[in-house]
C-alpha cells in the first residue's frame, strides 16, 4: 500500500509517533506502549531516529515489533546526519529485513553540541536528495516533514514553499508537519501549498501540552511558537502539574476538532512514549467521530 492509502478517505486517519528509548533494557515498556496503541487502530506508527544514527538499532527494532508483531504501518524516520550514502543503503536494508516499508525522509539536526548541519562528505545535504535516492533504490514509501510556520532555516516562506515541492516531486508521498499550537498556522500552510501546486495529504503534528519547561525546549528547537493565550493560561496553572495537563487535553481536543472539522486529513499525535494525555485525546474526538 502507499503511504496514501493508509489515509482514510471517509473519516479522520490517526497516527502516533514514539522514540527508541536510550537504554535496552526500556526497550520492552516501550514495546508494551505501542502495543496499547496499536488497539486504538492507527493509520501508522513512527519511531524516530537519534542524530548521527545513535539509536538506529532500537528504531530498527521497534519499527519491526510494529510491523511484524503488531499488524501496524510502521514508519521509520531516516536522517542525513552523519551518514555516507553507503551507511544509508545499510539502515534501509535493515529495515526492509524487518518488515518496515515506509520511512519518514528527514535531513535531521546537527548533533548536540553543534549549531549547524555540516553534511556528510559522501552522504547528502539536503532531505530532498535522500528523498530522491530512497525512491530510485525502490522498495519505500516516503513521507516528508512540513513547517506550518516555516523551518527556522528557511530564507522565506516562498522559498521553503519551493523545496518542500521538490520534496514531494523527488518522491515524498505525505507531508508530517511540525507542532504548532494554531489552526490559523496549519491552514495558511496548506493554502500556500495548494498554492504552490502541491497536491499531497498534509497530515498535522500534535504534541499535547504536559511541561512548561519541555514546551519551551521544544518550540525553540523546532521554530514553533507558543500563543500569548497559552502562554497566559499556563502561567495562571502555576507548577499544578496535574492542571497543566488536563488544560494540554483541553487545549489539544480544542485544537484537533477545528484541524479536522477544516479538512486535515488526520491527526499525527506525538506522544513523548507516554499514554495518558493522547489517548484520552483520541478517545474525546473518536467519540464525536461517527
């Protein structure tokens, strides 16, 4: 199946995302995780990739489990960062012996400690390029990432609009976009895009409120920003953890129903390999979901 015909056309198409934990012996809690998950009926589960390839076995594993065990898609995120070309080839065929055939093509972060991407001298430079080689060798779906409020790298909205075309047109099948807190961001995206003659499913990310502090590292990192509504909100809640995470219930639901009820195609839940928060929030849309 393509990475399009996981997408539902009659009603919304759920997805989670999961990291490989750092140590092995995490490794079946997580695998217990997803195997809740994968009761709710996703359209696909991903599993992400450390920079440089530091978790590459783990996400091999547990795209694996996903697929072979659980019945699920399983997508597995692929990066640039610190990999030859002949390392790439390598993790692919390592996914494909384990059942996985659809990868969510990123150029990824530079490593911690470093502020810029510096390419591997025979590896690629951009996500468009592993895109482009992942879909000569044959064998994967692809999907690629999109920025509702622009890659903290990008020149300009237009041009970031250009490569993300190039992206698709080099063989991305589904667009993943990055959190954001606004339906207003997502919706301007996709008109642009349309705009742009980009015709693919572009699927939100959302990732529920639960940490002040996680919440600023994350935006930060990624480009995203925090409306003065939450900002405020959040500030009234204090250090009442159990407040702020019921509010990041609240907020996300509040969010999803109006991604959905404008046409997104579904919801891209990213869930920090925890299961309260997303799957309450998927159990309060599913509910009104007839």
């Amino acid at each position: 199946m393509s990475f399009r015909d996981l997408i539902s056309e009659d009603r919304p198409s759920f997805s989670f995302e999961f990291f490989p934990p750092k140590k092995d012996e995490q490794i079946p809690k997580t695998k217990e995780l997803m195997a809740q998950y994968a009761e709710l009926d996703p359209a696909f589960m991903t599993v992400t990739y450390g920079a440089g390839g530091g978790t590459r076995d783990r996400t091999r594993e547990l795209t694996g489990y996903i697929a072979t065990s659980l019945k699920t898609p399983a997508v597995a995120h692929l990066t640039c960062v610190g990999h030859s070309r002949q390392e790439i080839d390598s993790v692919l065929d390592g996914y494909r012996e384990s059942g996985v055939s659809y990868v969510l093509a990123l150029r990824g972060d530079p490593p911690k400690g470093e502020t810029s991407f510096t390419p591997h001298e025979e590896g690629f430079s951009c996500a468009r390029d592993l895109v482009a080689h992942i879909r000569e060798r044959g064998g994967f779906h692809i999907a690629v990432a999109g920025y509702p409020e622009g890659h903290p790298e990008a020149s300009s909205p237009e041009s970031e609009q250009r490569y993300l075309g190039e992206k698709v047109r080099a063989g991305g099948e589904v667009i993943i976009t990055q959190l954001f807190f606004s339906e207003d961001h997502y919706f301007r995206f996709v008109e642009a895009a349309r705009s742009a003659g980009i015709q693919s499913p572009i699927i939100p990310g959302i990732m529920p409120i639960r940490d002040v502090k996680q919440l600023e590292r994350f935006t930060s990192m990624c480009g995203a920003t925090i409306p003065e509504r939450i900002r405020r909100e959040l500030q009234e809640l204090g250090d009442d953890t159990e407040r702020i995470e019921s509010y990041g219930i609240e907020t996300a639901v509040a969010l999803c129903r109006k991604l959905l009820a404008g046409g997104a195609p579904g919801i891209h839940f990213y869930t920090l390999n925890r299961s309260l928060q997303v799957k309450e929030i998927h159990a309060q849309l599913t509910a009104t979901i007839s």
